[in-house]
C-alpha cells in the first residue's frame, strides 16, 4: 500500500486519499492488536510472565518485526510493620534486549503497574506529522535544467548589456579625466586661494577642476563586476529568500522531519495499570474481575519541574549556598521518572 502511495502516476488525489485512508486503518488495527497481545499477557501474571526475585516479574518476545518487553511487580502481603519509602528497594530495572533502562520514583511505590518497552522495527508516526510534507516549491524552482539554463542565458545577457554601458561611461570619464589634468596649474600656490561657499562647496575654478577631477577617478578606480559575478550574487540573494519558505512552523515538542529521521523503529515507552489477576476459589477454580473496557489503561502520572534559574552575572554565592542548591534540585529531580537508552 504505501509503494502504491509513493508511486501514484496517473492516480487522480481522490484515489491516493483513498489508499492513505486504508493504509491508516491497518496501522491502527496493527497496533491494536499489539496492545491486546500485550492486554492479554497482563490478564494473568503469574501464569505468562517469569519471576525474578521475590516479587518481580518480566516477560520478553522478540519477533522479526518488533521486540516486547515487560515488567511488573506482584503484590506482596502487607506487613504487620509497614516500611517506609526509604527502606523499600528502588522501581529500577533494565530492559537489556531493546537497551532501555528505567527509575521510577517513590511516589509510585504503592502503585500496581506494569512498565512495557516495545520497540518496532517500523515507522508509522513520521508520515502522520506536520513538518513530513515540505512546503511547496515557488515556480521558479520548479523548471528542469534546460529551462533554468535558458533564465541564466538571458539574465546574464541582460545584465551583460548593462556592464558594457557602464564600460562605455567610465570610458568617457577618462577621456575627460584627461582632459581636466591639463587644466590644472602646475605648482600648488593657486590651491590655497581657493573660495568655500556658505554650503562647504569650493567655489574657484581650480577647485572645482581638482574635486570633480577627484570624484572622476574614484568612480574609475571602482572595479566592474562581469555579467557571471553579478548573477551569482542575485542567486544568491534569491536562494536566501527562498530558503525562508521552506521554514516549518514546529511547536516546542514537535520534531523537525525536513531536518531529522526517524532510523531504527521506534520506542513505546507505557506506564499501565496492571489488570486485574485471577483469583483461585477453595475448590481449584479461578475467577476474575474484569474492568470494562479490557484494554491498557495508562497510570496517570505528572510531576511539575522547573529547573532553578541561571545565578546572575558576577554574583559570588558561598560554597554552603551551591550545595543546598543542588541538593534541592537533586530531591526535585528524583520526583521524575528517568529513562536512558542506549
């Protein structure tokens, strides 16, 4: 479906909406399917998941496609003396086969939840986001090379026609040059009778001659630009005015996608409730409770963090000041959820 989508030659829009439409319904059935793949393995702990220690519990299947990995804790009985957060061991584990290592936090020490880290060798999120379709090209840009070599044929001789007047004019500023040194004394005792006018402007003869004659080989003295260096510039200019359209308006948590690509597949990161367990009766039957819907429910878990301000230019602190800073930081950092992948 999405060779057809790449390649849709002679396929009216109507049609190609059409088959994205169709492509987006086997995505969203795809991942349903993975969450209640997952759903199902949670049903029963126990009975699908491997223990590890007293109470923890992990689960791994790797496949060609993706790579799935769970953990979860079981629900210990509640002691006569309960521990404190500080006493208990840290929600830290490590998923080794997809390279993610995860810290929880103490405040979700009493809550039954199962951590999933699914990584798919796929990408169905790029194609999905703003900055994936680029803005579209102005019409210059979209000629091919025959056409484009003909604006650069014809630019450059219009603009070669104007070098050659400007070649023309500073040819005529030298034979006047020439003409105006004669004119000029030979010693230098009439320049310092020379007249200003209320404006600044000389007002002798002389004068006049030596400025205009000053101004003459200035403009001769600039060079000339040829007709190739001076369309190199205009395109220049152009190409940094068309640059400007291709920006993508992104926000703050939004991916730049004409800058970067997603390569690998892709991470899903849960933190779920952990669905209710089987219940075995006196006579050997199990029963469960079942919350509708029956799916993964996220935990909802938020925690506001704003990092301390920048100290102020020159302001000296006491070393007690920098530590009890940290160490504020450090006790609001630990409120966070930390995940590190390889």
């Amino acid at each position: 479906m999405q060779e057809l989508i790449d390649n849709a030659l002679g396929v009216s829009p109507g049609r190609v909406e059409n088959w994205k439409q169709v492509r987006n319904d086997f995505r969203m059935e795809q991942q349903f399917d993975l969450d209640r793949a997952s759903y199902l393995i949670l049903r029963n702990i126990e009975e699908n998941m491997q223990l590890s220690g007293l109470n923890e519990v992990h689960y791994m299947k790797k496949f060609d496609a993706f790579v799935l990995c769970l953990w979860s804790l079981l629900p210990l009985p509640t002691p006569s003396v309960p521990l404190s957060k500080m006493e208990r061991p840290p929600l830290a584990f490590n998923f080794v086969d997809v390279g993610v290592t995860v810290n929880l936090p103490d405040s979700l020490l009493d809550v039954l939840l199962v951590v999933r880290a699914m990584l798919v060798k796929y990408d169905h999120f790029s194609d999905l986001c703003p900055s994936w379709v680029p803005n579209p090209l102005p019409e210059e840009e979209q000629k091919d090379l025959y056409e484009m070599s003909l604006v650069e044929w014809n630019t450059k001789c219009e603009i070669q026609v104007l070098v050659d007047r400007e070649n023309d004019r500073r040819a005529k500023l030298a034979a006047k040059i020439a003409e105006l040194k004669p004119a000029l004394p030979a010693t230098d005792d009439t320049r310092h009778t020379k007249s200003v006018s209320k404006d600044g402007r000389p007002t002798s003869q002389t004068s006049l001659l030596e400025s205009e004659l000053l101004e003459l080989q200035q403009i001769q003295q600039t060079p000339i630009k040829t007709a190739s260096e001076i369309y190199a510039e205009q395109e220049d200019e152009k190409q940094a005015t068309v640059k400007l359209q291709y920006c993508v308006e992104l926000k703050p948590y939004e991916l730049n996608l004409r800058k970067y690509m997603i390569l690998g597949g892709v991470y899903h990161i849960d933190l779920l409730q952990q669905p209710p367990q089987p219940q075995e009766l006196h006579d050997k039957s199990t029963i469960t409770v079942l919350e509708v819907p029956t799916q993964l429910s996220p935990v909802e878990f938020h925690e506001k963090y704003v990092p301390p301000p920048p100290p102020e230019p020159g302001q000296r602190r006491l070393p007690e000041e920098i530590e009890a800073e940290l160490k504020k930081q450090e006790k609001e950092l630990e409120k966070l959820a930390l995940i590190s992948i390889e």
